[in-house]
C-alpha cells in the first residue's frame, strides 16, 4: 500500500518546538511519508529550532522581510504554498496553532482540496482582537480543518460549542513530548552568560513579553513593573531573552538596560530556554507555549495578559493572570517571591498539558481518518 504523504507547516518558533516531534513521529511510522514545509515566517529563531531538532526541510518558503506586516506574511505564504503543495502532493496537511503560518496553509490547503489537521485545536478567549491576530486564525482554521488534535477536554467542548464534533481527539499538547528530549540535568548552555548565573543562591525570573497586544502603554506598564520588581529583591536575578521585534528591543532597554541584576540577553534556542525554564524560580510571560511548558517543569507561571486561552492551567493552579497593570504585576510578583507558601502552591499544582505522548496519538488518529489503524483513545489529564 502507498505511504500517506503527510505534510507539516510551520513557520515560527513556537510552532517549531511544538511541531518537531510530530514530523519526526510521523518519520518513524512505515505507513507514513513524512514532509516538512516552512515558512520562516520567524527566520533566525525557526532555524535554531530546527537545528536543535534536527531537522531539515523538505520545502522552505523563506518569506521573511524586515519590519514585516500580517498581509505581507499571509500573502506570502499564500502564494508559495501554491507551489509547494503542487510539487510534494500531499495527501494531508497539518498546520499548528494560530499563527498567520497557520491560517494561510490552512486556506492554502483548503484552495488545493487537501485535507488539514489542526494540531492544538480549541483554544478560545472569544475576544477577536486579543491574542491579536491569533484568535481570529485558529477560527478560522477551525472552518476549514477535517481534524482537529485539542490538547485538553476543556478545548475539545469549546469546539463542541460552535457545533464541530466529528474528527475531534484529545492529545494532550506536543510540548510536553518536545520537554522529554531537551531537558537535561547535566545541560550546559551556550550562552555563556547562563552558564554563570547563581542558580543555588539566587531567584532566577524569567520573563517573555512580546505579544502585538501589548505593544504601547501595556507594554510599557510592564517593563516598568519588572524594572521596580529587580530593584527591590536583592536576592532575584532577571533574565529576559529579548525578542527581535524592534518595538519590543526598544522597549525593554529603555526600562531594564541599566539595572544590575537584569540579563538582557538574545533570544535563546529552543532547548536553552527548556533548560533555563528548569532551573529558574518564576516564569513571566505573556507567551503562550510557557503556559504549558513550565507546569511541566514544576514552575509557576504570571501571565503578563489580560487573559488566557489556556485556562486549564489557571483552574490547575499553575498560571495566575497578572495582567498587564503595574500595580498587579508588582504585588503577584512580590508575593510569589517573598512567600513561600503561595510559591509551593502553585509550584506543586499538577500539569493538566499532557503525558509526553501526543505526538503518538495524533499519528494514530491520521492513520485512522485514512482507514489504516483504530482510533486512538483520548489523553485524559
């Protein structure tokens, strides 16, 4: 019997991370010819990634432009898929997630009448502009998607919801398969700096903040917190991998440049960040792959948003919503370092993301829709 060709797209960092095991998952099943096709939407933090991984693409749109807007991104990535789903025949696409990536192979693949397999289905905050322009995407997928993985029950019902329940299966997240592999006690970084920080005597917080929504004042309110929250704690170290967004470098220099104990540094490659996740003492973010990542890892997440599509973790007693607010950053955050109580509360919550076995599952579940292999059961946290 001819092998299922299987093409995964992907074009950012986080859709990388998530998506790395899947493609070489899908490597290991005889049934299966698995095909890699990027985007680089996201062209020097995908490519770490995909180094990390070891993974090499099969097609690679290459679309990155300085200063790049969503119409230029999903025109883009439109208009070269024309090509590259011409060329590999795929017999099912798999796009992941919500970025613009994601909406164009999805309308791509749609446009080509080639199946798709939306892996991490089901996220809502039922707010269009806020994560802004991710909830619209994921949407919109949903419309066209014949599949779709969701990582927890709670995302499966919002489907449910809006009236989609064949093809729905729930996974657990690929993130927690992506941890198994990076993850090492004896890790040692590349980043130097890293290498150096007083793990054993210090609180390290790692903070993300980039998001589109946060852009202006929230943004600003923020790097203000964050500054005020390294000023008064002698005994934490900040260490923030700055994102290459030019709105997000000025930013975070003009509040955090000057400040001893903060470590503006480079974005990091995929398996530094795990690592520095294992090691840190609080995670800020407004980054929605660290929602599921540190829970894993026994870290407690503030989320630097005004809400959450993950509210698993939150119910779970993992993540707390700080806002975006000065006033509520600084005292969640003062709290979590100065009491350990509240600190052990959320640290030894249980992950509700999965058991490292999505990646098995969604495999499974392909096999299934293709009439090759019985439909797998679903992850129940």
């Amino acid at each position: 019997m001819e092998k299922l060709r299987i093409m995964s797209v992907f074009g950012t960092r986080p859709e990388a991370i998530k998506m790395a095991p899947l493609v070489k998952e899908l490597a290991g099943r005889e049934e299966i010819k698995s095909i890699c096709c990027v985007t680089a939407q996201h062209r020097e933090m995908l490519d770490s990634v995909l180094e990390v991984f070891s993974l090499k693409p099969d097609w690679d749109l290459n679309i990155m432009t300085p200063r790049q807007t969503l119409s230029t991104i999903t025109s883009k990535c439109l208009t070269g898929m024309d090509e590259a789903i011409d060329a590999l025949k795929p017999d099912m696409m798999l796009v992941h997630g919500d970025t613009s990536t994601t909406f164009a192979g999805a309308l791509s693949a749609f446009y080509h009448k080639v199946p798709v397999g939306h892996v991490e289905a089901g996220l809502r905050t039922y707010d269009k502009y806020s994560p802004y322009p991710e909830e619209m995407n994921r949407k919109l997928v949903t419309a066209i998607a014949d599949l779709y993985f969701c990582p927890t029950e709670n995302n499966r019902e919002n489907l449910r919801r809006e009236g989609v329940t064949e093809g729905v299966f729930v996974t657990g997240n690929t993130v927690i398969d992506a941890l198994k592999t990076t993850v090492r006690p004896d890790y040692v970084f590349a980043t130097e700096e890293l290498n150096r920080l007083p793990y054993d005597s210090k609180k390290i917080l790692l903070v993300t903040c980039h998001r589109r929504e946060n852009y202006g004042q929230p943004m600003e309110d923020i790097m203000s917190a964050l500054a005020h929250i390294a000023r008064t704690h002698e005994d934490v170290e900040l260490v923030y991998p700055v994102h290459l967004s030019p709105v997000v470098q000025e930013c975070a220099k003009k509040h955090l440049a000057d400040i001893p104990n903060v470590h503006l540094i480079a974005p990091l490659a995929a398996d530094e960040m795990h690592n520095l996740m294992a090691r840190c003492y609080l995670v800020l973010t407004d980054s929605g792959g660290l929602q599921e990542e540190a829970p894993a890892l026994g870290k407690p997440v503030l989320v630097l948003r005004r809400e959450t599509e993950r509210p698993e973790a939150v119910a779970a007693g993992t993540v707390k919503l700080a806002g975006v607010a000065y006033d509520d950053i600084v005292r969640m955050a003062d709290e979590l370092i100065t009491d350990p109580d509240a600190y052990a509360a959320m640290a030894h919550a249980v992950n509700p993301y999965g058991d490292g076995n999505a990646c098995r599952r969604i495999a499974d579940a392909i096999l299934w829709h293709f009439g090759r292999g019985p439909r797998p059961e679903d992850f129940h946290a």
